[in-house]
C-alpha cells in the first residue's frame, strides 16, 4: 500500500495526539481553486467551520478568498485572520441578535436568511442602527444530495432555509421593510457530495427560482450555491486533491448567469480535509476473542466524524513496514462509540508506533472537545517542523 510521507522521526520529539497539517499541499488546492474561477464571476468564501484554526485562515485569507461564517465569533475569527469584512457572508438558521449586530456593525457582504423569522428581527436590529442589511434568501430546492442524512441540508423537510411556498411571504416583507436589501438568493443541499449529478438538479432548480423572481420583478446579482463538494477519504495518497475542475466546470455548463451576476460558492472540507491528518501514538494492543484491538491515545474528543457519522478514514501505521494485519483502531474514552475503525488492514503494530488518521483537516479540530476532560490536542505545520 502507498503510504502518506510524513516526518516521522521529528513526530517522535512531539507529545501525541496532534493535528499535523501539510501546508504544500493545502497551498496547490488553493492555487487549483484560483486557477479554476479564474477569469470568471466567481467567488469563493471558504466555510470556516470546516477549520478554524488561525495558520490555517489566514493562509486562505491571502489568496483573496472571503469567508462563509455561521456564527458571530466565527466572523470575529475571519476579521482577526485577515478576511475583509466586502467577503464574508453569514449563514445559519439560528443567528443571534448579538451575532446579527457583529455583521451589520462590520459591515459584511451577506446575511443569507434562513426564515420569515429571522427576516423579521434582522430589519428590526438595521433600523435599530440605522443600517440596511444586504440579504440573500436560502432557499430549500427540495435536491436530494445522496449524502449522510445527518449532512442532507436541501430537503423541505431540513430545518435550514425558506421553502418556495413561503417565498411570496418574504418577499412581501422585504418589500415593507425598509432596512432590508435583497442581493440574491442562497442554496446549500448537503456536505461531503461526490455524485455531482445533484449538483446539475441545483443548477436546473435555481435557473427555475431565477425566473421566477424575474416575474416578480426582481433581478438577482447574486446567486450563491453553497458548497457541499466531497473528497476521497479512501485513497488520499491517490486522491489528495478534490475535483474541482469538474466542480467548478459543471456549474459553468449549466448555470448560465447573466450580465452583471456573480456567482458565489461556500467550500469547506474539499479545500481542508486532504492537508490535515490526526497523529496519535498505540498505548496498547488487546487480544480478543476474534478480535485484535490498536488501543491509541486519540479519540472522538480530537476525531467525532467516525462515532458521529459512521465515517470512514484512511489509517496508517507510519512507523512500520511489517506484514498487514487486521485490526479494530479503538480510542481511549469512556464511549463504545471511541471507534475509528474495524478490522482495518495496518502493519503489524507495537506500543509506541505513530499512527496517521488522513483527511481530518475538516472537522476535526474544529470539533473536539475537552469530554473526560481531556486537552484539546496542539497543532503543527509542515513548513514549522
């Protein structure tokens, strides 16, 4: 099997687990994404909740990317690290007022409103400032993004975004209000998407929205479709970059925008996942029944997606090249749900060897935890070590 390249003897020197990102590759996915929106009415706000660590921001910021942002802090977080205030955009179905006035104070490109609710209070808290707050409305396109159902965000029945019957309503709203500015409209159908077909019924539900507004007399400059593009947590050594140039093509052939209008995308994981890996250390090896367990020091406070998701990651035992064997990957806290894998094929295995967990530069910092109260593990960068 092909293995990862890793430092490992300076690995050796450091307190495990940490988070370990390649940075040389986190910069040739940038360099893809610009080369690929390129020249066109593109624009790309990286999805900060996919990893918000500041080394990791403020390298995106520097490309000229903007920032998807789902809470108030994370907007505080993207300022701090360089992304201007024109560039971000702030999501989420349940913003707070506190969170509501850090974007208008600041001045941010796009609140995307998820309710008839939040419409509401979101003129009122302008008026309050004597602002006008530039929306785009989320809209449900009812597609269905053959994910995770606990990542399916695009069905009527998902708690995010305004289904199409409640549109007249909103627009009436919009129209009463007097601190509103509607910009454009928003969709995000799911996360971890790699059968871009549904991204072609995206296409082909917002060009029917687009005409509708039309017929209400509405132009739209913006039309943002979120983000949700997936990466191959199989064979990261043979896949470590996402498929953007079919990403970005496919919306090029069929969504055709028009004179003026700008297209918007929300990217997260495909743009951190493959750079960032969990390094952790075996503490022990158990004999079961029919079962050989790899005892680690990482668990589902540095890594959830595995116990939250079912999710499947690449595991490499970096510091040996005996024969392959099998074995359950468990983690050390307190859950029968502390699993990383099962019956997965390493090297043979002893206490103290390093293993890799790939593709964690997307939701896994950004999601541990401190349960059994445990410390939030370090990171390290590949152009620092």
């Amino acid at each position: 099997m092909i293995k990862g390249i890793f430092p490992t003897e300076q690995f050796e020197a450091f307190e495990t687990p940490f988070y370990y990102y390649d940075m040389t590759l986190l910069r040739e996915t940038l360099n893809i994404i610009r080369q690929e929106t390129g020249g066109k009415p593109y624009h790309v706000h990286y999805a900060i909740k996919a990893n918000a660590n500041p080394e990791i921001l403020r390298l995106i910021a520097s490309y000229g990317f903007g920032a998807d942002c789902v809470s108030g802090n994370e907007i505080l977080r993207a300022l701090a690290c360089g992304f201007p205030a024109e560039k971000i955009a702030f999501a989420g179905v349940g913003k707070t007022d506190r969170e509501i006035l850090i974007g208008l104070d600041n001045g941010i490109f796009c609140f995307n409103v998820e309710s008839l609710a939040e419409l509401k209070v979101l003129n009122q808290l302008a008026a309050a400032r004597g602002k006008c707050a530039p929306v785009a409305l989320r809209i449900n396109p009812n597609v269905d993004a053959h994910t995770h159902h606990y990542i399916t965000t695009g069905l009527n029945e998902n708690k995010f975004g305004i289904n199409e019957q409640d549109l007249p309503a909103a627009l009436r709203m919009i129209a009463e209000s007097g601190h509103i500015n509607l910009i454009g409209i928003h969709f995000h159908i799911g996360s971890q998407i790699t059968d871009l077909s549904s991204f072609e019924d995206l296409c082909v539900k917002v060009l029917e929205l687009r005409e509708w507004f039309h017929t209400q007399g509405i132009a739209l400059p913006v039309i943002n479709v979120g983000g949700g593009l997936g990466i191959n947590y199989q064979h990261p050594n043979h896949c470590p970059v996402a498929d953007f140039e079919s990403y970005f093509r496919l919306f090029e052939k069929y969504l055709k925008l028009e004179e003026e209008q700008t297209l918007h995308f929300e990217l997260g994981r495909s743009v951190v996942a493959p750079c960032g890996s969990l390094i952790t250390r075996v503490i022990y090896l158990k004999e079961g029944i029919q079962k050989k367990f790899l005892i680690v020091d990482a668990g589902m406070t540095e890594l959830i997606r595995p116990a939250l998701y079912q999710a499947f990651h690449h595991i490499e035992n970096i510091s040996s090249e005996k024969p392959y064997t099998h074995y359950d990957v468990v983690g050390p806290i307190c859950e029968s749900s502390d699993v990383f894998a099962q019956d997965f094929l390493l090297n043979e295995s002893q206490r103290g060897d390093l293993i890799a967990i790939r593709s964690a530069g997307a939701y896994g910092e950004t999601m541990a935890s401190t349960y059994n109260c445990r410390e939030i593990p370090a990171s390290r960068f590949s152009d620092k070590i």
